[in-house]
C-alpha cells in the first residue's frame, strides 16, 4: 500500500470516528437551537403579550398557536429522521446470477448490463468489502455507520443517522418545516426587534432628561438589564433564524430537484452528465416514491401503511433497489447513456465525503 493510500486510510478513519462521536452532540446542539427560538419567542415576547385582552394579545395567541405547531412538526419529522432505520440490506441477498459464458453476457441472460460483459472491477464494485456481503444497486457503505444503506443519499451530521430509502421522506420534511419555522420566527420576531430598539431608545432620552433622582434609577437597573438581555436573546434568534432559512432555502431546492428527478445526493456527485437517468419514472412517480401515493400523508412525517409495506416489500424481494425495477416497469438490462454511450455503471463506487 502505497505512503498516500495508507495517510488517506488513516485519516479518513480518524474523521469517520470523529463524526461519529460528535453525532449526540449535533442532537444536542440541534435541540438548544430549539430551545433558544422557544425561549426567545414563547417566554420572553409572545406569551407576555398573550395576557393582553386586546388586539395585540389576540394576535400574539395566534403567533403562539401556530409557532407550536411548526416547532411541533420540526422535532417530530426530526426525531423521525434520527430515529428511523435509513435502510439496511437484508440478510443474505444476493445479486441475480452473473452470466456464465460470453454468450450469456451478450444476450444479458442472468447479467443486468445487456450485451456488455462486465469487468472484474465492476463485479467488485457491487461487493462490500467492508461488510462482506453483496450489495443492491443504489446502495452504498457509510464509513461513519460502518455498514451498508439501501438507496443512501448521504450521512447527515445534523440527525446522526445515514439519510437512505427508509428515512429520506423525513428528511425532506425536516428540511421543509425547519425552514418554514424559521422563517416564521424571523418575521414575528422582526416587529418586536425594532419595538425592542424603540424602547431602549425612549428609555435612553427620558434618562438624558436628567429628572430621575438618584434611588429611582437604582430601581429600574435589573428591569433595564433584563430588557437588555431579551434584546439580546432577540437579535441572536433572528439572526440565527435568517441564516438558517437562507442556507435551508438552497438545500431544499436542490433536494425538490434531486426528488423530482429520483436521484440521491450520491448520483448526482457521481452521475450528473449521465442523461438519461435510468431511474426516472417521471416527476410524479419519482415524489411518491419517496412521499408515497397519499397525499394525506406527503406532510406527516410517517409512512403510511401502504408506503411502509410497498418499502419493505421492496428490501424483501429486490434487496432495496429503488424503485424495484420490475413492478415499476423499468428495464433492467437499460444502462443510462450519454450521447450513445454506455456510462460506467450504476454503483460506480464513488465517494461523497466521509461516507463511502
Ligand atoms: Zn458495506
Ligand atoms: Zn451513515
């Protein structure tokens, strides 16, 4: 092994074990971003507001109601995500029956690759080495989890878990409602950043009028200080909420993309100029493959039992390879081409990072 292969080795095990340790630390840094915009929003500005009988308290109500629910929706489609098996291959599956004989191969009896012989290189490529066990097209080995991940569109440090077929819905919706929260929070929370500003402004000019005496000052120094520390506690929400939402925005246009079209963050770094995409049933199917054929459930972070069943029937009878070529009515033997040619084929063993 050559100085470079084995440094690369050494360092890339090092940074797997690394993100590994930090994944309950990312829950935990997750939750306390939580919790700062519920403390922020909820306990220092909305609910005093809520008490007031008029207008304002009834809009703050509303502002309260709907902020829980989104915050509701982001910790469920987050645990989801966490929590949720991303797609592990079943025991003991095994690939169809390479071809015998040269004949064989250019008749694709037995072989997914019609009339191409396959190398020993790309037998290898559908091989774990790692895990010794063959792996289903769309799967891939995650350094950081140590095993196989069925259709695996990256490992996400956010939710310490490996994002595959399983769990990609949650993900998305993750995306989605975090998002959406954040947005939300920065824009009730923009009004009360300049009325926070106004006070302390007013405030700051009645003091300049000279006409406090000396023991009324003293008595209004905690009330200023926790004024001053609620502005604080605003302006970092907001300004958290807003870079969130805006490097969110461009994450979720490039998932709605990678959806719409049924490919994984993984084919798209290893297949972009690969045209036409094998995979593609079209933009309706290729979202309920992911979302499911209900749309009652395209926004609840569960699957329902038709998605979850169609899920595992897929694993049992094809190891995972979604969509399952056959009851979709896809060719298998089809390789992707670009301007005629054959690309290198489907588990290509490229790299995403850490994982792979
Ligand atoms: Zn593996
Ligand atoms: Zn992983």
């Amino acid at each position: 092994m050559a100085d470079g292969e084995l440094w690369w080795n050494v360092f890339a095990s090092k940074a797997c074990m690394f993100l590994r340790a930090l994944g309950s630390v990312m829950v935990l840094i997750v939750l306390s971003l939580i919790g700062l915009t519920y403390y922020t929003t909820v306990v220092l500005v909305y609910q005093p507001l809520a008490r007031d009988d008029g207008a304002d308290g009834t809009f703050a109500r509303g502002v309260l109601v709907a902020y829980h629910f989104l915050i509701f929706m982001v910790l469920w489609s987050y645990f989801a995500c966490v929590l949720t098996e991303p797609g592990r291959v079943p025991d003991g599956w095994q690939p169809p029956p390479e071809p015998e004989s040269e004949d064989e191969a250019e008749n694709g009896k037995g072989g997914w690759e019609k009339g191409r012989q396959l190398s020993n290189s790309e037998k290898l490529r559908r091989f774990c080495r790692k895990c010794t066990a063959w792996k289903p097209e769309r799967c891939h080995h995650c350094s950081v989890c140590g095993r196989c991940v069925l259709k695996m569109d990256h490992h996400c440090v956010w939710v310490a878990n490996c994002v595959g077929a399983y769990n990609y819905k949650f993900f998305l919706l993750f995306l989605l409602y975090t998002f959406v929260a954040t947005v939300f929070d920065a824009v009730v929370l923009l009004s009360n950043f300049v009325d926070f500003f106004k006070d302390l402004e007013a405030n700051g000019e009645n003091e300049n009028g000279g006409s406090s005496s000396g023991s009324s000052s003293d008595a209004s120094a905690p009330a200023r200080a926790r004024q001053g520390g609620a502005v604080a506690a605003v302006f970092v929400t907001f300004v958290l909420d807003v870079a969130f939402a805006a490097s969110l925005l461009g994450f979720i246009i490039m998932h709605a993309n990678l959806n719409l079209s049924n490919m994984t963050t993984i084919e798209m770094y290893e297949k972009k100029k690969t045209l036409p995409w094998r995979y593609n049933l079209g933009q309706r199917k290729n979202f309920e493959e992911v979302f499911g054929k209900s749309a009652w459930w395209w926004l609840i972070p569960a699957h329902s039992a038709d998605q979850l069943r169609r899920l595992l029937d897929i694993s049992r009878v094809s190891g995972g390879t979604y969509p399952d070529m056959e009851s979709d009515g896809l060719d298998r033997d089809a390789g992707p081409t670009v301007g005629g040619q054959e690309s290198t084929g489907l588990d290509g063993g490229g790299t995403c990072g850490t994982c792979v």
